[in-house]
C-alpha cells in the first residue's frame, strides 16, 4: 500500500470501536468523516476523534470524492442493502460482522462486487474473544501482533483506488 485509505466509519455504536483502531495505525489509514442516524452522536463522535465531517445521510459520503472505503457497522439487518449501495457508488467496503444473515443476502452481495473491482471485508477482530488466548511473552511474531492482521494487510495492499 503506497497511500492512507481514505475512510467514512457509518454506526457510531460500534463504529467507535473501529474509529479506535484506525487512531493506532494512522499511516494506513484517514479517517475522513462519520455518519450516525443520531445527529448529536455524529457530531460528539466526530468532535472526540478530530474528525472534521459528520453527517446522519449516506448518500452524503457516497457523493463524496474523498473517500476510498466506507466501513459499516450499522445492526446487521441493514448490512446487504448498505452494502449494495457502498459498491454501487463505486468504493470497498469493511463491514461488521455478522456480514448477512442469510446465503441470498452473501451471494446478492459477491453478485454486486464481481460486478465492479470493489473488494467487501468482513471485520472480526477475536481480541475480545475469551475462547482466543494470548500468546506467551516473548513466543509470538510481531508481524501477527502489529494492529493489521495478516490477512488485512494483504486485502488492503491490493485495494486500490475506486473508480469513479
């Protein structure tokens, strides 16, 4: 990855979460703006990480030329539709997961991503996990250990651009 991701957090329940995370690895991604359905908790949200753009609408940021993905943690029977539209617009998405809830709802939404180059990620981070146990001190890989999983890293070294 040669370039920050330029990104908009949509859900600002779990979505601080996420806003989090990017704070810890600023030289991959800007986090660009905030949208909630909560007007006043987009602006607190917005106002708490320095983010200079809130908005309760969407289609604001899928309007937008600054952005590259749009991460969505929004309840999970809004996800397909939101995702549709994320890829329709023309940008990547990470999404919360669980990312559907049913195989229709999966395959409208590989249907939606074949049909442009946008790449869909789904974010499950186990840290929180109490079935996930630490490595011991000294007996890990730092490259597993930095905020970017492995995976991640590579998803995201390909994603380029979108095309407008």
């Amino acid at each position: 990855m040669t370039r920050k991701l330029r990104v908009a957090v949509v859900g600002l329940g779990v979505g601080k979460g996420h806003l989090e995370s990017y704070a810890k690895i600023p030289d991959h991604f800007e986090v660009k703006a905030v949208c909630d359905l909560d007007a006043a908790k987009a602006k607190a949200v917005a106002e708490q990480f320095g983010i200079a753009r809130h908005t309760t609408q969407l289609s604001e940021l899928l309007a937008s030329n600054e952005l590259d993905i749009i991460d969505i943690c929004t309840p999970p029977n809004t996800h397909r539709a939101l995702i549709e539209q994320v890829l329709a617009a023309g940008l990547h998405v990470i999404c919360e997961k669980p990312l559907v809830g049913s195989l229709t709802d999966a395959d409208a939404i590989a249907a939606a991503q074949i049909a442009g180059t946008w790449d869909t990620l789904t974010n499950w981070n186990p840290t929180n996990d109490p079935t996930v146990k630490p490595m011991p001190t000294g007996s890990y890989n730092a490259e597993l250990v930095t905020p970017l999983s492995p995976a991640m890293r590579k998803t995201l070294q390909n994603i380029e651009t979108p095309k407008r």
